[in-house]
C-alpha cells in the first residue's frame, strides 16, 4: 500500500483509538446500586445478540472511517483494481523518451535530451500535485530496441506509483539518463508501448512521446501513424512533444571508407572521409582532424587495451555548401600488422554525436594470392610473382604462392579462401573437382582471374568452366585466333569499353593513355554463338580489341567476380607482362580481393556479435566498451554460447550495450593462451545528423486525421496532468460520509445518543 | 407550582430532619393549601362554627345564623374515631435507592408518618408496621396524638434485610389484624408480584380497605443513565456491566409490564393503587389518600 504523503500513513495506528476508548470505558464504567435490577437483566436477556453485534459493528464503523481519514489524507494509491471497479480510475502517463543521437544537438547551454528531461521533471512534478492517484511508466527509444517481449523490462520506470517523493525520484532517474546515440524512430517504442498498455487496460492512459521530430524520421508516416491510431483506437490520449526549435547549422562526418587497395602492413592505404553539410547555410574552412590509433603486440599485454594514438595532419576543406557532400582522400600508414584504427573528427558544432567517426582496418602482413600457371615454362607465374614481390626496397603487401594445377584438385575450400585473388593462367584441363572448388570460393566472395595461353583447353573449358553460361567462365570461346597487324588503320589494339573500371582507371585517363601501348597479336576468340548465351547479360566486356572481340571481360559470381583476359599474361600474345600497362595486375588483385577484406560497418544500437571455432578459442570473452573520457573502457567478461552450432562460439553485445559511439574491442583467448582482439567501429548513423525539424503545420498535416496533439515541450506545463480520471479523495470522502451517516445510524440504534432533555 | 405546594416539594421537606416535625409540616401545609375547611369526617356531632371562606362546601353553610346575622357561618361536626389504620412500610434495602432529594425510604416513611398524622388529627386508631422481608417494627393501633411519634419510630430501622417479602407481611397482617379497617400499604413492590397481589387478595377477602402507595424513583421509572455503568442489585446479587442507553427501551417495556400488571391486579381486587414518584411533592399522597377515603364512603 503507498501514500503520496507516506509520513502520514503512521495515522493508521489511530484506528484503534476507538478500541482504546472502549476498553477503557470498560474500565471506568459508573457503579450504581440498583433496585429494579431484575427488568434490567429481562432487558438484557432479551437484547444481549442485538446490542453486541451492534457495538461491534459501531467499533468497527470508527475505526474504518478513522482509516478512511486517514488513508484521504496520506493521499492513498493502490496498484489493486478494485477502486477502478467501482469507478475510479488511476492516470497513467507513459513517456516515451527519444534518446537517439540528434537529441543531443545543443541549444546553447543545454541540449534537446536536456530539454526533455527538463519537461519530464515539470511533468512529475505536475503529476505528484494532482488528487488524481498517477502512475509513471517511462521508455527510452533505445531500450526498446532491445525488443524484449515483456514491456516492463524495457522500461526504465514502470507503472510506479507516484508520490510526495516522486519528484526527486524521477529527477535521479533523468540525471542517469544519456543519450544513447543510436539511430532510433518512435516505432520500436510505440511497439513496447502497446504491450505495456496492455498490461494496464482500466487506467485513463496519456503516452507522451517526447522527441526531437525530424523530418526524415516523418517522410513516411503511415506506420506511426498507424500506430497512433490504434492507441487512440483503445482510449489512449496521445501528446507529441517536441523538444528542439528551428534547424541550426550543423557538419557530420558521413562515412570513412578505407579505399578498395591492398591493405598490408607497411603498405599506405587511402582512406575516404565525407562530410555533408546538413545545415542551410554553406560552412567554410573545415578543419578535419585525423588520428592513427595503432595496436601493437603490447596492446592485448595489459588489464585493457593500450593503442598508440598518432595525430595525422589536419585536413583542410575550403567550403562545403549547403546540403552538399564532400569527399576527401587521406593517406594511412601503419607499420605492423593488425586491427588498426582510423578516427576522425570535425569541429565542434551542435550536434556532436555526428562530429567523430571511427573506421577499424584490418591489416595483414601480407595479402596472399594464389597464382596457377599452365606454362611449361611456367612464364607467367614469373612475371606476376616478380610485379607482386619486386624487391626488399619495393613492397606492394601482396605475397604470390605458386603452385601447379594439381593443387585446386588436391586443395580444400578452407585453404583456398585465405587467397586474396586466384590468377589462373594459360589453365590446361582441369577436373571437375578443381572447378568445384574454384566455384565455392568465388561464390563465397573470392575474386579470380584468368589469363589465356597456348595451353588453354578450349573444349574442356567451354564444357566445364563456362558450362552454358551457369558455370565460372564468363565465355564461350571457340578458338585462338591472331590479331593482324593494321598498319593503315592506327588504332589501339585494345579500346576500353569501361573506362572507368577500377583496374584500368589509371591506364585510361590523360591525353595518351597507357592501354594503347598495350599490343596484342593472338587472342582466344569468343564463340559467335556466345551473344545469345543466358549469362551474357551478367557479362560485362571491359576491354575489346580492335576487330571487336572481348579482351576482357567481367562477371558477377555469387558474392564474388569473375575477370578473363583472352590473352597471356606472360609476352607470348602480348607485351604486357613488359609494359607499364602490367600494373593492371595489381590493380586486379585489389579489386578482385576487395570480398576478402570486409570492412564492418556498425551503427550504435545494433548487436556486435563475434563467432569463432570453439576448438581454438576459450568460452570467456572480454568485451571493452568505450566510455565518455575516451581513454578508459567498461570491461565485460561475458561467456560465449554455442547457439546452434557445438563448433562454434559466438559472443554478443546486446544493441542496448551498444549505444556509444567508438572503438568496441572483445578479446579472445586462444587454448595455448595467446589472446587475440577484434575492434569494431561503432558509429552514429548519417541519418541521426538531418536536422531539419517538422513544423507544426507538417505535422498536423501528417497526423490527419488523427487526433493527436503535437506541440513544443514548454507548452506541455502542469495542464498536462490534469486529466480526466477518478478522484480517489472523493470517492473516499464520501465513502467517510456515508460510515459516518451509518455510525451515526448504528450509534442512535445503539442509544449512545443522548437521551431527550439530558441524561444523568 | 402554588407557593403553599412549594413547602411539600421533597426539596423542601428535604430540609426538616424529624419525622413528625415533617409529618405536620405537610399535613398543615396540605390543609392549608386546600382553602376549605379541613376534612373532620362524617360524624354528626356539632363541634362549632366557623366564618365562611370561598371555597366551603355549601352544604355546611348554616343558613339559620344566615339568616339572622347576615353573616355566613358553616357548621363543623365532631368526627368518628372508629377507623383503624394500619401502615405497612417497606424498609428493605430496595427502598434505599434514590437520586433525588428523598430516596424510596425516606418518601414512603415521609408518606407514612403524613398520613398517621393526619389520622391521628382525625382521631383515628393508627398502627405501623415496619418490614423487609420479616416485620421489623411493629406499633399497635392508638389514636392519641402522641402515638406519632411511635409509629416515626418505627420506621427507623438500622439494618434492613436484602430482600422484600411482601407476601408473607401481607398474609401474616391479614392473620394479625383482628377488626377490619384501613391498610396502606408503601413499597416499592419490587418482589414476587404474585405473593403480593395474593397477600393484597387475602387483605381484601378479610374486609380490609387496601390502599397501594407504590413508590418508585424518577431513575427507575425513566432510567435516564447513559455512559458506561455497573449496576449492582439492592437485593440482587447480579450485577451487570453495560451501556444503559441499549437496555433502556427493554428496561421500560418490562417495569411498563409490571405495573400495568399491579394496576390491573389492584383494580380488580379493589386495592386503591397510586403511584408516588420520589420527585413528587407530597400533598400527592395525601390527596390520594383523601380522595380514596371519600370513595372508601361511597362504597361502603
């Protein structure tokens, strides 16, 4: 049983007053001597059943009614139904409190998530000064991400009882809020709602949805406003609270994309960084700045991770207009292999949720790639190895592992898929296993390459590679054909057909570009019949010669690609391998290999789960969570699960543990006791960064025909609370009323009125 | 109230302490009060003349005087001393209780003594009997004036008997009386009612005129209490803890019942009843008594 004012509930103990009276009137009763002492005990005999339950009932009448004046006064709220029952209705609020990253946007010295907090205080502070009983049920955008099925667990308060101390219990509560920075609308909030709404379906329900309400989140409204309407639908009373004014200016960083390059230790690496302009007006010298956060052998050696941090110089952006997107290209350096990190940050601006972004690279010592080489002489494999590996001064981060054909037979697909790219060249027959286990790896994501020669099986390879266009080969080839020298004609053997293909980019661009030093004298021509095959719309001809056969031609296999060069690489058909043109190759191993290095891409609020073989590692996982000062972590030891699979272990950070943007590090014990960590980048999404406000007019456009009310949060004062509902004072008032009328009843039918004319 | 009556309130009398100063006190102030001739009863023998005064029976006036004096003048008559008045007093320790100025006893004596008086004014014969639940007093029949201070005596008893047992005085008086004459009995008849009403028969069966002084005080005729009260009984040994206002109404239907019952019972045994409350002033009993005697006449 709760009170507002639970000080007051002491005053329970008075109901025993009457008891107290009654024994010691007991005690003190008058003595009389009597005469007519027999009509007396007649009276008695006849009356003793009458007079006692009647006593009894008067006692128990005082002693309720003293209750019930008391329970009005201690202001008395119950959980129990039985009031609402006989009419009386509890008032519910049910807050729903954005906490997405964009209310962090600042307003002066206090900031949207402030303001709705602000208005969550007066709100509680309204609702404990009303004679109404209230209830309190608050949750955050981002808990209900969570997407418990039990609402209450997702709620930060739930169905609390409010009283004289409820202020200062919100205020605690509101103080321990943060912004979550997640990227979070009203939907998965209004879904928790319901199922809370139904927990409580007899009370006057009033859900404010306290947001900052920006027009992207409203473009499309049919599903919140479907939403809406089923409250209204069930009795809801529905009050949207806005908490920001008009669109101040504002940069966010977009993206930083690690560019689509060999990514080895050593090896600088370009890196991507896009800032948009969400303001409406144009911001002018931009000063970006970029950090290297390098992690050495040492930095898994201590309680939590140690990275060195390497200013990088700061980046310059003259202007960037309204709206508008720009791209900048920055160099990376880090000397060892690892999970390096990138992190940049803008200006400080109002909204700085959006200011910093973080991007985890993964850097290998080398990126190994797999090179077959049909050539007796084994040329080709040469010259790539020679262009990969060119020397102690020259290094390119890719490693060539030759071997011979037998080995896609002999090999497995585990082994293949620590290949980077696959070169095959000058491919004799092959067996069906080979080219089983070349379909996996492309499917899985693999890049691989083919380069023609003297030694090419066309019939076994139309048949078994190119398999009517189901198969790996993008063509259907017919024979080797020459490319006759025309010295009347001087165009380029070669003619690119996509010029801005990344593996050719730079051999196109300039007045004389690279590709037209480039000669081909024999070729591998493709079957006239090839046109009309049913993958030649997956097909993409790059390159062509000068007669219009393909040279090189492109094609999408499951998640990987798939390119064929209808010539050698080695200077049998051509003179690539001897021309600068031969850079290609390492333009191709970049490209082909982007499906071998994943760059996570993790937004707050979403689960970070880690899987690995449950033979190699420890069940225990750390997790490190970034914190505020951005120097300390939150350590989490956690035990991983075998969801599924025994083989398996897989970790995860719930999307409610996920709600601050940084570096998440988990560490990972192996059974020989080293320890491996994996990073993750936690960003905020570009989407949090659209500043731009519905307006009033928007919005009572959107919500029509609904009946919801939309306002500012300072327009929402006390009236807010007071609502319709059942007065429980009242009800109890005249529940006192009428014991007293019946005490008073019961007293008079018990003769402790006095008598007419006095009593002795 | 009359300023004659004020003298004969119990407040008043309250304030004389000798019994046959009181006695007097009341009868004269009674007579007096009654602005007539005093009641010198049915003999024939003429005593003297006395002035008319408004308010004498005509009957008296003696017209011959009338007549030759111009003045009216009534006759008076020397009364009979033939009658023989017998009181029987209850002194039990129910008669002790009383919230007024005179409790049960101190009335009924205070009645007693009035009427012996006045008998004895009437040179009446009158004997006393004083009792509880056995005669504790008893004074023999004497008309002289002297004799009241006897029978006040009498009724003075130190240690009354818890109970009453009115039918065996009654029976043992119809035994003991030898003549018939007048009985009046005064208590406050809380006992066997049965035993009573058939001592009252047997009175009645012996030629006796009974005339029934019921004395009761205000408390037990309207038992006003309230709050939480012990009573214990006079006679009784019980006693009861409770809250008189609830037993009040029940209390009131059973004495009601009891007195209807001794009414009727008196009535039908031509027993002159009155009820005398304590707070009453006491010319009521011996306007009752006169009243009776009238009536005693003409029936007889």
């Amino acid at each position: 049983m709760q009170f507002l004012y639970q000080g007051l509930a002491w005053g329970f103990l008075l109901a025993f007053v009457p008891v107290l009276i009654h024994l010691i009137n007991m005690m003190r009763h008058r003595r009389v001597r009597w005469a007519a002492m027999e009509f007396l005990l007649q009276s008695y005999k006849k009356h003793r059943k009458w007079v006692w339950l009647k006593q009894l009932l008067l006692l128990l009448a005082r002693m309720a009614a003293i209750a019930i004046l008391v329970a009005m006064l201690a202001q008395w709220i119950t959980r129990g139904q039985w009031l609402d029952f006989l009419g009386g209705k509890v008032t519910h609020h049910y807050v729903l409190l954005d906490d997405s990253a964009s209310m962090s946007e600042r307003y002066g010295a206090v900031s949207a998530f402030e303001i709705a907090g602000q208005f969550l205080q007066r709100l509680a502070t309204s609702a404990s000064e009303q004679p109404v009983p209230q209830r309190f049920t608050v949750v955050r955008f981002s808990q209900a991400l969570a997407g418990n099925p039990t609402g209450g667990g997702l709620a930060d308060m739930h169905a609390e009882q409010v009283d004289s101390e409820f202020p200062q219990r919100m205020e605690r509560l509101r103080h321990s809020f943060e912004v979550s920075h997640a990227a979070v609308g009203p939907e998965p909030a209004l879904a928790t709602l319901t199922k809370l709404l139904e927990e409580a379906p007899d009370e006057d329900r009033i859900v404010y949805v306290v947001s900052d309400y920006r027009r992207w989140q409203w473009r499309q409204t049919s599903r919140i406003k479907a939403a809406l309407r089923k409250l209204e639908d069930a009795g809801v009373q529905v009050r949207l609270v806005q908490c920001v004014g008009r669109q101040r200016p504002n940069l966010a960083l977009v993206d930083v994309i690690p560019s689509s390059e060999t990514r080895a230790a050593e090896v600088p690496l370009f890196l991507d960084i896009k800032v948009r302009n969400t303001g409406t007006t144009a911001a002018s010298n931009v000063a970006v700045k970029i950090r290297s956060i390098f992690y050495d052998a040492q930095a898994t050696a201590g309680v939590e991770p140690d990275p060195h941090v390497e200013d990088l110089p700061l980046l310059l952006i003259d202007r960037i207009d309204p709206g508008a997107t720009v791209t900048r290209r920055v160099q990376v350096y880090f000397p060892a292999a690892g999970r390096h990190v990138v992190e940049v940050e803008l200006p400080e601006d109002a909204l700085p949720a959006d200011n910093r972004r973080w991007c985890v690279i993964d850097f290998p010592e080398t990126e190994p790639v797999l090179v077959i080489d049909g050539d007796p002489d084994g040329q080709n494999a040469q010259f790539l190895s020679a262009l990969f590996q060119p020397g102690v001064h020259a290094r390119t981060g890719i490693r060539s592992d030759v071997k011979p054909v037998s080995f896609l037979r002999d090999t497995t697909a585990e082994q293949l898929a620590e290949y980077y790219t696959i070169f095959l060249c000058d491919l004799p027959r092959i067996d069906s296993v080979a080219v089983e286990h070349l379909e996996a790896y492309v499917r899985s994501g693999g890049g691989v390459v083919f380069f023609a020669g003297p030694q090419w099986a066309i019939a076994a390879h139309n048949a078994a590679l190119f398999r009517n266009g189901e198969g790996l080969f993008p063509l259907l080839l017919e024979r080797d054909d020459e490319l006759p020298v025309d010295e009347l004609t001087p165009a380029p053997d070669v003619q690119m057909v996509e010029e801005s293909h990344p593996v050719f980019r730079e051999l196109t661009q300039g007045a004389n570009p690279l590709i037209h030093s480039l000669h081909v004298q024999r070729y591998l021509r493709a079957s006239a019949t090839w046109p009309t095959a049913p993958n030649r719309d997956k097909v993409r001809v790059i390159a062509k010669l000068r007669n219009g056969q393909p040279l090189v031609v492109e094609q999408a296999f499951g998640n990987g690609r798939v390119m064929a060069f209808l010539t050698t690489f080695a200077p049998y058909w051509n003179d690539l391998a001897l021309n600068a043109t031969v850079v290609v190759a390492l333009r191709m191993e970049a490209y082909l290999g982007a499906g071998q290095r994943p760059t996570d891409r993790h937004v707050v609020g979403e689960p970070l789960r880690v899987d690995v073989d449950a033979s190699e590692f420890d069940r225990q996982f750390r997790w490190f969570l970034p914190l505020e000062d951005d120097e300390s972590y939150l350590p989490l030891t956690r035990n991983a699960g075998t969801p599924g699979s025994p083989g398996r272990l897989v970790g995860q950070l719930e999307p409610t543990e996920v709600l601050r943007p940084g570096v998440y590090e988990v560490w990972l014990k192996r059974k020989r006791g080293e320890i491996v960590a994996r990073r993750f980048a936690v960003n905020v999404d570009p989407a949090e960064s659209q500043l731009a406000v519905i307006t009033r007019r928007q919005m009572d456009i959107a919500l029509q025909p609904l009946e919801t009310k939309f306002a500012r949060a300072d327009a929402f004062a006390g009236a807010a609370v007071a609502t319709a509902g059942f007065n429980r004072s009242l009800f109890l008032m005249l529940l006192l009323v009428s014991l007293l009328l019946g005490e008073q009843w019961l007293a008079y039918s018990a003769s402790y009125h006095p008598p007419k004319g006095g009593s002795s | 109230m009359p300023d004659s009556k004020r003298f004969l309130h119990p407040e008043a009398v309250k304030r004389i302490s000798r019994m046959e100063l009181r006695a007097r006190h009341i009868v004269e102030g009674f007579l007096s009060g009654m602005h007539r001739s005093p009641y010198f009863g049915q003999s024939v023998e003429f005593l003297q003349h006395r002035e008319y005064v408004p308010g004498d029976d005509l009957r008296h006036v003696d017209w011959k005087v009338w007549a030759r004096q111009d003045r009216l003048y009534v006759k008076q008559f020397e009364e009979d001393t033939n009658l023989r008045c017998t009181f029987l007093v209850d002194v039990s320790k129910s008669m002790e209780y009383g919230n007024g100025p005179l409790n049960k006893y101190e009335y009924g004596c205070t009645i007693a003594g009035s009427l012996a008086y006045l008998v004895l004014r009437q040179q009446d014969a009158v004997a006393c009997w004083a009792f509880d639940e056995q005669v504790r007093a008893r004074v023999p029949h004497r008309s002289k004036r002297n004799h009241l201070l006897t029978v006040v005596e009498s009724l003075n008893v130190a240690t009354p008997a818890d109970k009453t047992d009115l039918s065996g005085v009654l029976k043992e008086a119809a035994e003991t009386l030898p003549r018939r004459g007048m009985v009046v009995v005064i208590s406050d008849f809380l006992s066997d009612l049965e035993g009573t009403i058939r001592g009252l028969k047997i009175l009645r069966q012996r030629g006796h005129d009974v005339m029934v002084f019921h004395v009761l005080d205000d408390d037990e005729l309207d038992f006003p209490f309230s709050g939480p009260m012990r009573f214990e009984g006079l006679e009784l040994p019980q006693h009861l803890n409770c809250n008189p206002r609830a037993l009040r109404e029940g209390y009131l239907e059973a004495l009601q019942a009891f007195l209807d019952e001794l009414k009727r019972q008196c009535a039908r045994n031509v027993v002159d009843y009155a009820l005398l409350r304590t707070s009453q002033p006491l010319d009521a009993a011996l306007a009752t008594y006169l009243s009776n005697r009238l009536g005693m006449h003409h029936r007889n």
